[in-house]
C-alpha cells in the first residue's frame, strides 16, 4: 500500500515526531495514526506526554522534529485559528467563559465563523439537546450556576459546535464525582459513536481508556510502550501495561 493510500482515512497523523527543550527530547520519536472515525486513547502516568502529543496537535506546541499532521494537512501548513476551530477541544476544567450565558459559551465559536443569530441559536439547542441538557432550562445561565457534570456537558457542547473534524479531550471527565463520571463517560461514547467523530483522548484512569477506546495508546517517558485494542491491552504481558492493569 502506498503511504497517501494509506493515509486517505488517517485523520491525524504523527511521523517521526520529537518534542523538546534545551536540546533535550522529552517525547519521542512517535509515529501514529488516528483513522477517521476511531477513539484513540492515550493512557499513561503524569509526565509520559499524553497532554504534549494533544497540543502538538493543535499547535499549541510544534515538534523540534518530524511532523504532524491533521485532516490531511501539517500542522506547518495551516493558519493556526483555522487549525483549532477545526479541532475540538475539550478539557478537564472545562473553560467556560463565566461572564457569557450557557447559549452564548456555546455559540461562541460559529459566531466568530460569522453564523446568523438565528442559525448560532438553533446550532446550540440542537447541541445542549444532543448532550442531554434542556436548552430552555440552561441556555441562559452562567456556567456558575451548573453542577460540574451539567459543565462538562457544556463543553462537549461548545467543542462540537462548529462540527470539528477531530475532537481532543484532556481528561475532560477528571475532575468530577465518580457516578458523575461514569455517566459522562457512557453518555460520552453513545455521542461520539453516532456522530463518528474522531477523538484523540488523554487519560490516566485505566477504567475510563478501557470503556471509551477503540484503541489504547500507552506512553511511558516520552514514547509508545503499546497500542491495540483493549483486548490486546488486557492481554498484553507488557511489563507498564501491567502495572498500570494492577493500578486500576
């Protein structure tokens, strides 16, 4: 197979790719896909890279070398607030803007698209609907007036709105309850398998990468340890796999 054969359904691609300072890598060399439409879960401990391979993605960071690319271009290639419009971004503190209403949080990226208010509005209902939220009991409260599950949702929400080819998620679900959470997380997989998103997401509970990946990812110091499924990861014999099995 050819490498744009290969590539035709990669929606987001690191090759080579080293990140660094000081003249010192401290991820890599990575190589990866992430295929349209795949859950690709990167798990590992604090400090292995999963947040750094995340913004190398919508360049909040760029690679010392190598290169990333995403819907088919280098991450070099694009204008940067062309690339993160076209990247969802979902985070643990989600981000919302307190001064702004729920609606007005969500709306906030199609507006700077320059989207009618009528079509903004709509795109929100729809949106706050489709992550289990009443948009007439929501849409006009601020975010401080929402439970921390009722924010997330939220932000998925404001994430999706301008319909993102590829969604990024840095342990989005981390900082609320444990019921709360396993809710997020089924509601979470439900939503991205009916939209067919692609999603890069970045945890460190076992748990979670074990119900929401179609791939596991496992980085350790910088690298790739393991990536299959997660029967191959409940398998593997891995000596970090195991560990981080026997940490759940």
């Amino acid at each position: 197979m050819t490498a744009s054969a290969a590539d035709a359904g990669t929606d987001i691609a690191f090759r080579a790719v080293t990140f660094g300072y000081d003249g010192r890598d401290v991820v890599g060399p990575v190589d990866l896909d992430v295929e349209r439409g795949e859950t690709v879960v990167l798990l590992g401990e604090s400090g292995s890279g999963k947040t750094t391979l995340l913004r190398l993605v919508n360049a909040l960071a760029h690679p010392r070398t190598g290169t990333v690319t995403v819907l088919g271009r280098a991450t070099t290639a694009w204008d940067p607030v062309r690339l993160r419009r076209s990247t969802g971004y979902v985070i643990q503190d989600v981000g919302l803007f307190p001064h702004l209403s729920v609606r007005a949080n969500v709306e906030l990226v199609p507006k700077l698209e320059g989207w009618t208010p009528a079509r903004r509005e709509e795109r929100a209902r729809e949106l706050l609907a489709l992550v289990g939220l009443d948009p007439d009991d929501v849409g006009a409260r601020r975010p401080h007036q929402l439970s921390g599950g009722q924010r997330q949702r939220v932000g998925v929400a404001r994430a999706l709105a301008h319909d993102p080819g590829v969604l990024l998620c840095d342990e989005p679900f981390g900082a609320v309850d444990p019921m709360t959470r396993r809710s997020l997380q089924d509601e979470f997989a439900a939503l991205t398998g009916r939209l067919a998103k692609t999603v890069l997401f970045v945890t460190h509970d076992v748990g979670e990468a074990r119900r929401l990946a179609d791939r596991v990812v496992v980085l350790h110091r910088g690298r790739i340890q393991f990536t299959g499924s997660v029967k191959a990861f409940e398998r593997s014999e891995d000596d970090v796999v195991r560990a981080l099995r026997g940490s759940a």
